[in-house]
C-alpha cells in the first residue's frame, strides 16, 4: 500500500485536481492506498485572514466567506460536471449538500469570534480545519463520480495531540491504534484531510502550518505502508529553493537525516516532524 499526499498548489483549482484523481486512480493497487490531501491552494491563509478580521469586529469577513465558499463551489461544480443524470448528478448533489454543511457550521463559529471579538488558538485550530475537512470530503466525492470507490476519513478521530494549539504535539502511541484499528477492517481506496487533529476531548488541533505531511508520515507508519508519496509542484528535494536560486537541481538521493535537516533549517518542501515517522 501507498500513502499519496498532494499539497495546497496540487489541489488549487479543480484543473489541478483533475490531474490529482488521474494520479490516484493509476496507482496499482488503489484499492489499499490512502490520499492525504491539503486545503485547496490559499485556502487555510483566507480563513487565517477571516477569523481575524470577524475577532476586530469588522463586519466584512462575511464578504471573504462567501467568496471562500463560493470558490469550494465552483471546484465541486467544474470536478463533477454531472453530463447525465444518474451517478454524477448524484454525486455533485452530495458534495454540495456536505459543502453547505461545512459552510454553516463554519458561519456559526466565525460568528462567535465576531461577537466576543476574540480568537485564541484553540479557535483559530478550529476555523483553520475546515479547509481540510472541505478539500478531503469534495476531492473524495469527485473519486467516486468516477466510478471509482473512495471512502472519507475524518483525521480529527485517528490523529491524537495534546492542547498545544497551532502546532500540537502527536501522541504517537495513541494514534498509531488508533489508526492501524480503523484501517484494519478498511479495503477501499481512503482520503483524509492532512493538518487536523484532535486532543484527548475531542477538540480540533492543528500540527503547524504545511502539517499535511507530518499527517501522511504518521499513517503510513502506523500501517508500515510500502511508500509515502509526498506529491507537489516542486520536482523533488532541490539542491536550494529554486527561486532565489537559479542553478537549483533535483537531488537524485538524499537520506533521512539531511530531509529532516533541511526542513529543520527552513526548506518548504516537507514539514520538519515528517522524517521521524517515516524512518
Ligand atoms: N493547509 C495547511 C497549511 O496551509 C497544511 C498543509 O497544507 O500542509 O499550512
Ligand atoms: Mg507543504
């Protein structure tokens, strides 16, 4: 079995998706893989920019909602195009539904911030979660349209943190069971939002920003998964950032301990907790 996670920039705009689905549905043997997926490109920063202006009590973070959710729209309509009735139409019908939920679970809490005019991390972890929760639920239903069974996980129950919000610490044991529990009944193709988690009662957690990474190393250590694939729009680990240099080249190898280091010392391409699961 294979873990395949696709950042933001992979899953920006339903274009990108489409190229995403291809991917995942050529995998041999889809059927024991698990997609982890992060917010749609942008997405995670608008809701950081939402919650803020809603807890200054400025009234235009309604604006950039619905700007938000329309976008989540839009990608739900141009992925699944629904060409005849039956399967498809059925399929866009229920993401939208499950789309609409998120927006007015989300409108309630952005309501609360306005209202107390306060946001704390443990609120912020909340709001930021929804672009994972949307972007796994409407990819995972745009699979199926396809014919192809794909089964929604919710990482908030498999991934367990204690309550340092905004970059919570992984309680490694408990979500290594819980993890190899849940997929041991499961043999269908699996997607789940990256980034999310949650603590011992139950409330969201975040793993730190570009955490999506760190999700799809602990699951495919958790299961002992063949491969984890961290897709992006960067062709592999690179000799520098490519854009401030320009001589940069792909590195055809590099080994557990330079990755983590590199990302230690600030390299985008992978979230520093990432290596140590999956070494
Ligand atoms: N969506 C989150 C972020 O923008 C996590 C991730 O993309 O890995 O930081
Ligand atoms: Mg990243």
């Amino acid at each position: 079995m294979k873990i395949l996670k696709f950042g933001g920039s992979s899953v920006a705009n339903a274009e990108n998706i489409n190229k995403v689905i291809q991917i995942v549905m050529q995998s041999p043997k889809r059927r024991n893989d698990i997609v982890v997926v992060s917010a749609f490109g942008g997405v995670t920063d608008d809701l950081i920019r939402i919650a803020t202006l809603a807890s200054k009590g400025e009234n235009n973070y309604r604006l950039l909602f619905k700007k938000l959710c329309k976008k989540h729209d839009e990608v739900i309509k141009k992925l699944i195009k629904a060409l005849r009735a039956g399967r498809q139409a059925k399929n866009k019908k229920q993401a939208l539904k499950e789309a609409k939920k998120k927006y007015d679970e989300l409108e309630k809490i952005l309501q609360g911030i306005f209202l107390i005019k306060e946001l704390s991390l443990r609120s912020l972890d909340t709001v930021m979660s929804f672009g994972e929760q949307l972007s796994a639920q409407i990819i995972g239903e745009a699979i199926n349209s396809r014919g192809v069974a794909c089964k929604f996980v919710d990482a908030r129950n498999l991934i367990k943190t204690d309550d340092n919000f905004g970059s919570a610490n992984v309680d490694a044991l408990k979500t290594h069971k819980l993890i190899s529990n849940y997929f041991k009944k499961s043999s269908m193709l699996s997607i789940m939002g990256g980034f999310i988690a949650s603590n011992s009662s139950g409330i969201v957690t975040t793993l730190g920003r570009g955490g999506s990474d760190y999700s799809a190393s602990l699951i495919g250590a958790a299961l002992n998964a063949a491969v984890i694939e961290i897709w992006t729009d960067v062709d592999g680990v690179m000799t520098a950032d490519p854009r401030r240099v320009e001589e940069a080249f792909p590195l055809e190898e590099i080994s557990y301990e330079e990755a983590g280091e590199l990302a230690h010392f600030g390299a985008k391409v992978i979230h520093p907790k990432t290596m140590k699961p999956a070494r």
